[in-house]
C-alpha cells in the first residue's frame, strides 16, 4: 500500500512480510526510518518496538506504526507503556 504513495524514484524502499524479517532487514541495511504494521505474524509490531528499543544501535531509529483496524484500549495501553518507559 504504501509503495503506491511513496514512488521509488523518491525513495529506496525495502519491505519485510513479518517483523522477524524486518529486523534482519533493519540489521542488514539501516534505513532512515521504519513504517511498521502493529498487526504482523511471528512477530508482532509491540515487538518490533520493543526489540529497536532494547538495542542501542537502533534505540533512536525514527518509526511510524501503522494499523488498518482499531486498537483496542489493552494494545493502546500496551503501545504507550512502551513508548514512555523507554523516553
């Protein structure tokens, strides 16, 4: 969806199919920033987050989450906890 948006002549953009993949992805070429889906298999974007945050080299990568469907107030609450503990 969002290679419609971005055309490539502008951007270089890499994509992942779930975020085990992504963070290899993020270990094998470090982007400018991440557009992540919260709702992903074997590794869901609170963990994606988590992970980027527990690792120095990638603490400070610029990330905006994504989600198609409403979250409901545990996984808000969920999101947020992890943003403030880690500011």
């Amino acid at each position: 969806m969002l290679r419609q948006f971005l055309p490539e002549s502008e951007f270089i953009l890499d994509s992942a199919l779930d975020g085990v993949a992504g963070l290899q992805a993020v270990g094998a070429n470090r982007p400018d920033i991440i557009l992540l889906d919260l709702i992903m298999p074997r590794l869901d974007g609170f963990g994606v987050i988590e992970k980027l945050r527990d690792d120095p080299q990638t603490r400070d990568l610029p990330r905006y989450c994504h989600q198609r469907q409403r979250l409901d107030s545990s996984r808000i609450t969920r999101l947020r906890s992890r943003r403030l503990s880690h500011e």
